[in-house]
C-alpha cells in the first residue's frame, strides 16, 4: 500500500524526543505516517490518535494495529478535552497537529470518489471531511449569491480572481462534480499553458476550508491544547498557507505573553531542500513548536 508522505519527520521527533515515555496525541493521524514513526522510535505511554475523516482512520487502524496502546478516535481536534476523557487521560505530553488533507483525499479511488477533493473527481462535489453533518460544496455553489462565493473564494483562498471565477460559477448552476468546477475555474481564469500549480487549486482550498470550519476550529483547538499539556509537554502543528500559519503564529504568540508556553521555534520550521525535492507536497509546509511552562 502507498501511503501519504509524512512530512520533517526527522524535525517531529526531535522536538518530541524529550516528551518520550509520555502520552501522545496524533490530532490529525491521517494514514497514521506521522504515528507510526513516533511509536517505532520512541518510547510512549499511550498513543491517541484522531482523525475527522472516518474512512482514513480505517486505514491507520489497520497500519498501526500491532502496536500496542495505541486509540483512534473518530473526532475533530477541537474536541481533544472530551478524547482525553475517554480515554481515561488526565493530560498529555506531545501533541502534533499536520494541518489540512491528505494525498489519501486527492487520489481517487472507491472512498474518495464522490467526495468532490480532486479536481478530476467526476462523481461528486462534496468536500466535507466529515460526511456527518455540515452543507457540501454543490449546495453551496448552486445557492450562494455571486458575492457571497466571491467573498469565500477571496477571503479563504486569497484567490485574486475571485469576482469573475463566482460569475462563472453562477452561469453554469447547477454544479454537480468537481470535475465541473475545474473546469469552470479554467475558463474563468483564461488559464492557458503550463502552471506550477492547476488554477482551480486556490478555489478548491477556498471552498474547503471554509465548508470544513478549518480555521475557526484551528482557533479554537490551539489554547485548550496548551492547557491540556503537561508541564514540559509540547504542542508541533505544521501549516500549508498563510491562513493556517498566521492562526498558528498569532495563537502562540499571545500563550507565550500569558507566560504559559514558551516558543521553541522563534522562526518556522521549513522543510530540508532534499525532502522538499523527494516531496513537492513538503514546499509549503512549516512547523511551529511550542512548550508549556507553567
Ligand atoms: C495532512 S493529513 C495528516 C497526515 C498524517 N500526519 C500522516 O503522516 O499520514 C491531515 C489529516 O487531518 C485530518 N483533519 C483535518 N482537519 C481536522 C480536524 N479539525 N480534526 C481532526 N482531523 C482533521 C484530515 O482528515 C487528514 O486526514
């Protein structure tokens, strides 16, 4: 089985060694890349691991079954306080949270497809993580108004063309897969060429996060995660975009003023030039620690 590329690794658990012996806390287990090399290389008391997509904790599940104490939890991060409770835990000692979605939720195949996460995916356009509850991105794009989708596509994708990819969207209702808004976006952007990056991402990464509550339930997780560490504990969370790392910086920075964590990394954790060749997905990706203190 191929699996997401977990990525700084090396840079995780060298933050986290000191935390070794503990009790860990994967926020964002994924396919569980980031959990096993915890449990492979350093000593743990339990392992948590959460996930807020039900069908890829299956697959950590499956991954990580011969390691011992070690529970998945179907959840989102903001909820770590009640995880702890059932589980029986008082506090924690590192906590990780690898923020965003997996190449487990852009490859297609018979979990994903109709989940509207690839811009090939022709069955669907959905776009929650967690199917449970919340509005997917076909009801939201058949029944916003133009301003309101401008809006989201400015304000969650930083999307300069924002207004007229929302015009093109409202011209071709009803949208059905994700497939459609590709190419739509396309259209819209007179996109023609070779592009480092397809010029419907930023839209895709718009809708989601906004559909998904990302940032609002970033903001929520990070103080009541310092407040769950032990002394000493640490709390990594590696971000993909502005968005995310400007939520990430600002709420460390207002624990450290309290006094109740220290910053460990002044300066964002990028990753090596050689991971970033192995792993185009690493480019974006920065790593903030912190450590509570008092
Ligand atoms: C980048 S992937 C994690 C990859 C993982 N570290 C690995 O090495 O395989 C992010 C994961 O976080 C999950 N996720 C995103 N937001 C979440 C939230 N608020 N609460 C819990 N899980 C979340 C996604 O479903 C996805 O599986």
């Amino acid at each position: 089985m191929i699996y997401h590329t977990p990525i700084m690794v090396e840079e995780v658990i060298h933050f986290f060694s000191s935390c070794a012996g503990g009790v860990f806390v994967d926020a964002t287990c994924g396919e569980g890349g980031h959990s096993e090399a915890i449990v492979s290389r350093l000593a743990y008391e339990r392992l948590l691991c959460i996930d807020r997509d039900k069908d890829i904790l299956e697959v950590a599940k499956e991954r990580l079954c011969h390691f011992p104490r070690v529970s998945f939890y179907h959840a989102t991060f903001d909820q770590l306080p009640e995880v702890l409770k059932d589980a029986g835990v008082e506090g924690c000692d590192a906590i990780l949270a690898d923020l965003g979605v997996s190449m487990y939720h852009f490859t297609l195949h018979e979990k994903t497809k109709g989940r509207g996460l690839s811009l090939a995916d022709e069955d669907g356009l959905d776009m929650r993580l967690d199917t449970r509850s919340g509005m997917t991105a076909a009801e939201l794009l058949n029944t916003f108004s133009q301003k309101e989708i401008a809006d989201i596509l400015y304000t969650y994708g930083e999307e300069y063309d924002a207004y007229k990819i929302a015009r093109a969207i409202c011209h071709n209702r009803p949208l059905r897969t994700a497939a459609q808004l590709a190419k739509i976006v396309l259209r819209a952007k007179k996109s023609h060429g070779y592009h480092k990056i397809h010029p419907a991402t930023k839209t895709f990464q718009a809708l989601r996060i906004f559909l998904n509550k990302e940032l609002e339930i970033l903001e929520s997780f990070l103080p009541s995660a310092a407040d769950i560490l032990h002394i000493h504990g640490r709390l990594a969370v590696i971000s993909f975009h502005s968005l995310e790392d400007r939520v990430v910086k600002r709420s460390f920075q207002s624990l450290a003023k309290e006094g109740k964590v220290a910053i460990l990394t002044q300066k964002p954790v990028v990753p090596s030039t050689e991971e970033m060749k192995r792993n185009r997905a690493s480019r974006s990706a920065k790593l903030r620690v912190v450590e509570r203190c008092v």
